[in-house]
C-alpha cells in the first residue's frame, strides 16, 4: 500500500482514501508511467475482476489482507 503526500483517488470509486494499491501499471514508448491506483477494499477486488487487470493484481490481493 502507498500514502501519498498529494492528492491521488481511486480509479473505481473516485474517492481520495489514505492508502491505496498499485492495481495497473501502464506501459508507454518511454516507460512506465506512475500507474492506477485503487482503495485496497472494496475497489482493488474490484477492479481485479475487469479483463484489464493483471495477473499479479490477484496474487497481492490474495497474499496481504488490508
């Protein structure tokens, strides 16, 4: 989980929580960039259920608990 200094909210529900979970990593010509983030529960479960997530998304989820 990361605590922001700035501002940051959740891709799911548009909420700005203290903690959020690196839930998608975007790939661009130059690099990555900072990445998706979302609130570890509900919104990280969530997401890991779209087509568009990533495989490892379901095994941080099912190795912590938040």
């Amino acid at each position: 989980m990361t605590r922001w200094p700035m501002t940051a909210k959740c891709i799911v529900c548009g909420q700005e929580p203290d903690e959020l979970i690196l839930v998608f990593i975007i790939e661009t010509l130059s690099g990555p960039s900072p990445g998706l983030y979302a609130c570890p529960t509900p919104c990280a479960g969530k997401f890991a259920k779209s087509p568009y997530a990533p495989a490892w998304l379901h095994e941080v989820l099912d190795n912590h608990s938040f």
